[in-house]
C-alpha cells in the first residue's frame, strides 16, 4: 500500500484521518536496538511516521473546533477507497440484518 499526502486513511486513532506529513525515518546509533531481531542496520529506512489531521470523528462528525492533529506510524496506517467503503457499508447490513434476525426469534 503506498500513501500520499491528501489520502484518507484510518490509523491507531479512531475516525478517518488526511495524510498532512510523510516522515521517512531512518534507524540511527540510539534506536539500532530495538530493530537488531529483523536485521536492520545503522541508516536503513524505517515505516515512516505519517502526520494527520482529523476528516471525521469515528461518529462521522467534523471536528468543531481547531484542527486535531496525530501522528502515527505507516503500518497502522489503512488508505480509504470506495471499495473499503463499500466493503464497510455491507459488513454494517450484514450485522443489522443478524441483529433483526436475533430479536424477532429470542427476544419476547
């Protein structure tokens, strides 16, 4: 999946986020540690760190006062495309039709 500065995605924050900053990030002499189990070494590049800005609460309401920003790493990161949103409108009805199904035959 490739990102671009402007696309909407989803990401560790719940709602639907723009794509304001990609920051690529390369492993440095204080972080080398932490990634000597996947075999990265000193300058290898990173998941970069993608700076957002909020579209949409998870309620699909527009932030009503200043701009919220985050941060969050590439790999939590999903880009939104009609289809995911199609994908998500089907799943929603699916649930809806199992919720009408299970209160007309176990709720009196």
């Amino acid at each position: 999946m490739h990102l671009n500065i402007g696309d909407i995605i989803t990401a560790y924050n719940k709602g639907y986020w723009r794509i304001t900053r990609i920051e690529k990030r390369f492993v440095t002499p204080s972080n080398a540690y932490y990634y000597k189990s996947v075999s990265m070494n000193i300058g290898d590049e990173m998941s970069p760190l993608i700076h957002m800005e909020l579209v949409v609460d998870s309620n699909l309401k527009r932030p009503t006062k200043k701009a919220r920003t985050a941060q969050c790493d590439a790999a939590f990161c999903h880009k939104v495309t009609k289809q995911s949103i199609e994908d998500e409108k089907n799943k929603l009805l699916r649930f809806l039709e199992q919720l009408d199904d299970f209160s007309s035959n176990d709720i009196t």
